[in-house]
C-alpha cells in the first residue's frame, strides 16, 4: 500500500516576544493537531531568536528569510532555495509586513508549485488603515475617521481641525497608542516613527470595548468558520493575554459586509470597537491569522487547517456551531535550544531535523 | 427600555413597572451556573451574583412584572415586600447598565 502523500506547511511569523507574539507557532500548532504526522511544517522567521524556529513538536525544519525590505526578488530566491530542499505545497505567511510581497509573488510562487490562499493586492490595498472610511463607506460599516500625519506639530493643531483628546495614534503596520494630549501625542509620534516610518496615522477615539473577529475567505465573498473573541486580559502593548469566544450576529454581519466588499481571499482578523448602543465601529482589519488563532482550535474551528483545505483545492470541512463561552489564557514558557542548533540557524540560516539542508544557505 | 430613566421607577411605585426591567430576551442569552457564575456570550463578560440576584436574573428571563418577582422571591428569601422591591429595582437598574 503506498504511503498517505505528506503535506507540506510552510509558516512564516516564528517570532513570539510575549507583549506581541507573531502568529506562526499558533498556526503550525493547530495545523500539527488537525494533521498530526501527516503535515510536514516548516517554520520561516527572520531572526535566529525567533522561537517557533526551534519548536521541534510544531516545526519540522525552519529557516531564516531575508527581510521584507530586501525586496521581492530576494525573498523570492530564498524562498526557491528553500522549496528546493523541503518542496512546500502551501505557505502561510503571517507578518503584516510581508503581505504586500507575498501577494505580489502569489504568480511565481505558483509557477513553483506552492499554493497560497491570499487576496489580491487590490483588496489587501483597500483594508490599509488609512483607507478603511473609504471601504466602510461601501461596506456599511461604522468607521472613526483616520488621518495620516507626518509632523507633529498636528498635535497642537489639530483642535482647529476639529480633533479632540483622546485619539489614537498608530504605525501603519503596527502599534496603537491612545493619547490624551498634545505632548502624549508628540511622543506616541516620534516612538511609531523611530519603529516603524512614516506614515502615522491619527484615528478618532472611540468609547467601547474591543472585539475581534477571525476567519477564512474563500475568494467567492464567503466568510468561512468565524470566531468571535473579547480580550480579558492584556499585554503591555494591549495583545490578548486571555480572551473568550463570544457570539455576536451583529459582529458576523459586519464581518462578512467586509469580506463581500474587498472580495476577501485567505484568512484575516477583523478588529471592531463596540459603543456603548452596541454599534460596531471597524478600527483594523488584518490579512492575516491573529496570534490567538489556537482558539479556533479549541472551538471546533480549526482555521488554519480549513485554510489549507480550501488552498488544496478540497471542500471546506464542516466546523462546529459556534461556542461562546471557550476562555484561553496564554503563558510563556521557556524552550531549551542546544547550542548546535542556534550555531546551524545563525551560520546557515536553517535547521531541519529529517532533510538534510545542505545547499540551502 | 432605553426611554425609561431610574427616576420613572421610584415616581409610581403603583405603575407596570416592568418596564424597568432589561429585555427578556437580553437577559435570556446570559448563561447562568448554580454557582452564581453568570456569562454574557455577546459582551464576553461574566459576573458573580448571589443567591438572590440569581433567582432574580432566572425570573427576569421571562416576560414578568415586579410584583411576580416580589412574589417570587417572598416563598424563598427573608425581607419584607417593601425591601425585596427596592432590591428587586436597584438590581434591574445595575443589570440594564451591564448587559445591553
């Protein structure tokens, strides 16, 4: 009898610095428990301190990518380097930051054989955080005004353009700092800058609590799968440290609105503040799993591996009903790496426990 | 429900006042434990009530007026009908400003 073919995963986000984790060791562990032995994963990072690099239960290799700032051609060479040596079938990438790239390269990664279940790069345009009125505006979605900023003089300017304390002040792929005045602002603006670059972006404050939404696009303006989470418990950069499924039918609708207007393809995380009449206002959406994507797991709604289902050209697995009321609580924990292992990451970039990576530099 | 202020309650303490009290079918979606641990699966919040306020978030599940839940309460709980009314008010006035 020929053996079952083995999946091929290969992961991106492996970092997981717990005031803000990356996504990747959260999705291999889901896809490690939907496919057992039968899912090879491969854990792609981009720095040798990244974790999930290390994390033999989850990942079955890993390698070190070059920085999206080195461009397409770059990440693409490694990425075929890579594929030579573990011949992915599917790459889930996981970092805000490599998503304009990975959807520019979906053509070539095709062309060499490995799949993605990403949207195009209109759509991932569309949900960029400055231009999120404009597609709520469509969508029927209840959105706080967002301005770009590149000064921070608008700090002390901004009551005569109709802003008021308290606002929020954001990256514009990440960080999110609610300032109360002028001089808080200044500060949040040269913090988000020296981080992350220009452009900041100011978003009008609104009085709620926050909700979360993740799921699966399917590409045919379907929400596939969607878990709704409330935070109990937060980092120092506002992260969910602890969090529980809610059910919100309100929140669902918004949610599909959305992915019906972009035309949404793969999976996303959509961020909504809840006012004080229940009203949902959209303040980010991600293209991407969220960290706490392992709580789809433990509602019966394994996304990650729904994902990889749809992205192989199979019917989408039935989930369970929703099932509010499911808490987790994260922690860290502490992994213990041979030195021989981080020498292997830090001088070649790659470590593989069953394929041996030679030539793969 | 949201036209009606706390003071409507105490002006007539003779009028239907069960209009005081939060939408059954809002009270209805909290998961209530014997143990007083009570979840609201829209909001994600939950909260710890006593005996009493148990019983009265079991009654306010359904379509109900104060003088059944005084009632009510009266055949399980010590307290005079005047006492047991004003907790039963102050309660369902804390309860509307949690679960909306």
């Amino acid at each position: 009898m020929m053996p079952e073919p083995r999946l091929t995963v290969a992961v991106t986000g492996m970092n997981a610095v717990p005031e803000n984790p990356g996504p990747g060791i959260a999705v291999a562990r889901c896809l490690r428990e939907a496919y057992g032995p039968h899912v090879r994963i491969v854990g792609l990072g981009y720095d040798a301190l990244d974790p999930g690099l290390y994390l033999g239960e989850y990942c079955d290799s890993a390698y070190m990518l070059s920085y999206p700032s080195g461009g397409s051609d770059a990440m693409l060479a490694r990425l075929a380097e890579i594929h030579t040596a573990e011949r992915i079938d599917l790459l889930i990438p996981c970092l805000d930051a490599e998503l304009p790239q990975m959807v520019g390269a979906v053509p070539r990664l095709a062309a060499m054989g490995i799949r993605t279940l990403l949207p195009d790069a209109q759509a991932l345009a569309r949900r960029t955080k400055d231009r999120l009125p404009e597609l709520c505006a469509i969508a029927d979605v209840a959105c706080p005004e967002i301005k770009p900023i590149t000064s921070p003089t608008f700090f002390r300017t901004c009551r005569a353009e109709g802003w008021s304390y308290p606002m929020v002040i954001k990256g514009p792929f990440y960080d999110a700092r609610i300032v109360r005045s002028a001089e808080e602002g200044a500060a949040a603006f040269n913090a988000i800058v020296a981080e992350w670059g220009l452009p900041v972006l100011a978003q009008r404050f609104v009085a709620g609590e926050e909700y979360n939404l993740t799921g699966v696009a399917d590409g045919h303006e379907q929400l596939l799968g969607e878990v709704m989470m409330k935070k109990r418990a937060l980092t120092t950069k506002g992260k969910a440290w602890a969090g529980v499924t809610i059910f919100d039918e309100g929140l669902a609708d918004a949610a599909r609105r959305l992915v019906k207007t972009l035309r949404w393809k793969g999976p996303l995380e959509v961020e909504m503040m809840r006012d004080a009449a229940g009203r949902y206002h959209l303040i980010e959406i991600n293209p991407r799993f969220p960290s706490w994507i392992y709580l789809s797991q433990g509602v019966g709604r394994n996304l990650p591996a729904l994902l990889a289902e749809i992205a192989l050209g199979r019917p989408a697995p039935a989930v369970a009903e929703p099932r509010p009321g499911t808490m987790f609580i994260r922690y860290a924990v502490e992994t213990i790496v041979p030195l021989g292992d981080f020498e292997k990451m830090i001088m070649g970039g790659a470590l593989s426990r069953h394929i041996d990576p030679e030539g793969v530099r | 429900m949201g036209s009606v202020k706390p003071g409507d309650v105490e002006a007539g303490m003779n009028d239907d006042r069960t209009t005081a009290f939060p939408d059954p079918a809002t009270v209805g979606r909290l998961a209530l434990s014997d143990s007083g641990f009570v979840f609201d699966p829209v909001s994600g919040r939950s909260y710890s009530v006593n005996a009493s306020g148990l019983a009265i978030l079991r009654l306010l599940q359904k379509p109900t007026g104060l003088a059944e839940v005084v009632e009510a309460l009266q055949a399980r709980f010590e307290g005079d009908a005047t006492t047991l009314e004003r907790d039963v008010i102050e309660f369902a006035d804390v309860l509307r400003g949690q679960i909306k």
